[in-house]
C-alpha cells in the first residue's frame, strides 16, 4: 500500500521524516519529494511550505507524480473553544475563512472527508477529537477573527493549508485524511513557537500509526 503526505513546515516535516526508513530524495524540476517505508508501507512525502497556493500547488504536484492510496495531511493548528494544547484531531469538514463563500461553487464551499476513513482513523487513534477546520492565508492570532471563524463556520480550529489541501484531492478524487494537532490558542503567536516541536512529535505519531493500521479495505 502507498500512502502520500503533504507537510507545511520544517518542524513537522522533521518530526515524520526522521521516523521512516529507507529514505531517498526524488527531484522533480524545482519540486523536491521523498521516498521512503514505514511498516511495509511505501511513503511518499513533500514539504509544501505556508500558505494556500504552496499547498495546492505541492499537492497536485504529488498526485500528478506519484500512484498512492491515501493522502495524508499532518500538521499545527489553532484550536478554539474546548481544545487543549496538544490535543490530537481529526478533520470531518473544511471551509476557507478569508474571502467569502458567495463567491465560490457550492460544491466546494465546504469539502468533507470520507466518513469511512475518518471513522478508520477515530478507531485506531481512540483519544482523537473530531472538529471542523477554518483555512485562510492568515496567522489568526486575536479573538476577535477567531470570534468570527467560530460563528461563522461553527469551526473550532484553523490553519493555513488543509482546506487548499481538501479541494485539490476532492477535484481529482483522491483519497484523503487530514490529521492536526492543537499548538496555540488563536490569540498569541508565541504560543505556536513555544509548541510547534512537541505537537509536531505528537501528530508525526499519531499519523504513524494510521499509517500502520491502513489497508485498502478501510478506504
């Protein structure tokens, strides 16, 4: 089985890459991605960088290169009312909350994940939270967007890439899980520095052992 994952910055990507085995780097233009295994499992990976268009682009870069099962988004995130510092989530809906949705197709206003892989993931993970997830190409750092994120999306955490991430794999039909970990309240930027290396372990984790667990029948 492959698996392919999408890994905005340094410190995360760092916290999976040095958990596989076998790893090479594959260049491809001015693309770089890695190949490496993990429990049997081929595992194709690239470092996207912050921000939308990076991880569209990266995204379908890498389905466009390589054949795999299952795409794996990992990474930080705010997390609002009801969340913890490193607690653990699974994403079942995504939305893009820096321009407004009137002005984009329905159908992809709000992308959902396949509920049969999230509920794959919640059972191997059991102490995972399931939360909606608010993507936009700012850092929300006051309560003030974070206020405004929660009303209007009813979503409790955000990022700068999952959505981006969504709507390419939901266009080319791929196969999808999008796995964060909370670093920072929404109201104070240090709050992410302080964290980013101790969530970055705990996701990196947790994605290794969906990685473990999967198998075709579960998508």
């Amino acid at each position: 089985m492959k698996i392919a994952m999408i890994i905005a910055c340094k410190a995360e990507f760092n916290a999976i890459i040095n958990k596989l085995e076998k790893v090479r780097v594959i260049k491809k233009g001015s693309f770089v991605f890695y190949k490496a295994f993990y429990k049997k499992k081929k595992i194709f990976l690239i470092q996207s960088g912050i921000g939308k268009t990076s991880a569209s682009f990266c995204c379908q870069k890498l389905i466009d290169t390589f054949k795999f099962d299952l795409l794996l988004n990992i990474g930080s995130c705010a997390g609002f009312k009801g969340f913890d510092i490193g607690d653990v989530l699974l994403i079942d809906k995504c939305y893009f909350w820096d321009f407004k949705q009137i002005f984009m197709p329905e159908e992809f206003s709000q992308i959902s994940v396949d509920k049969k892989i999230l509920n794959f993931a919640q059972n191997v993970l059991q102490d995972v939270k399931i939360t909606s997830l608010a993507t936009g190409d700012d850092f929300v750092e006051d309560k003030d967007t974070k206020n405004k994120i929660m009303n209007d999306y009813n979503a409790f955490a955000c990022d700068m890439e999952g959505m981006a991430i969504s709507q390419v794999c939901f266009k080319n039909k791929t196969k999808f899980l999008l796995i964060k970990c909370v670093s920072d309240n929404g109201e104070d930027a240090q709050m992410f520095n302080d964290n980013i290396k101790y969530v970055s372990e705990k996701v990196a984790s947790s994605a290794l052992k969906i990685i473990e667990k999967v198998s075709r029948k579960d998508l």
